[in-house]
C-alpha cells in the first residue's frame, strides 16, 4: 500500500487587486517535483477575497515572486 503524505507548505498571499491577504496551503511536492523554474498557483476567487482571481508566482524555495492578475476566465466555449 502507498502512504500518502500530506506535507503542506503556508504561503501568506495578497490580492494584487484589492489588497486582502490570507494565508494558503500548498502541496509540497509541487515544488518537489519542480527542479528549476517558477511556479504559479491560480488562486481562485474567494479563495483569498470574495471579489477576484489571481495567479500566485513562487520560486522552486517557495519565495514569492510576484502576482499576475486574470483578465478574463472562460468555463465554457460559447457558440
């Protein structure tokens, strides 16, 4: 049987739009499996704020980087 770990790193994250922060669990292995590089996590409306979306983005150390705010985000395809 494989063990499944449950490691979780904290990063304290801020909405580049309205400023709230919060605090936000991510997986260890995503920067495990990462050797070089950065990693962006999309960080969903309510999430951090009730109002917006955003991309998170770290380095490999979990240092973050920067955000990138969505312009725009697509469900489905309309016809």
């Amino acid at each position: 049987m494989i063990k499944m770990e449950s490691e979780f790193t904290s990063l304290r994250v801020e909405c580049p739009n309205c400023g709230e922060t919060k605090l936000i669990k991510i997986p260890l292995s995503v920067y495990s499996n990462k050797r070089f590089g950065l990693v962006k996590i999309k960080v969903p409306q309510g999430a951090v704020c009730q109002n917006h979306q955003f991309i998170v983005i770290t380095d490999t150390k979990q240092n973050i980087i920067g955000y990138e705010t969505i312009d725009i985000s697509i469900s489905k395809l309309a016809e």
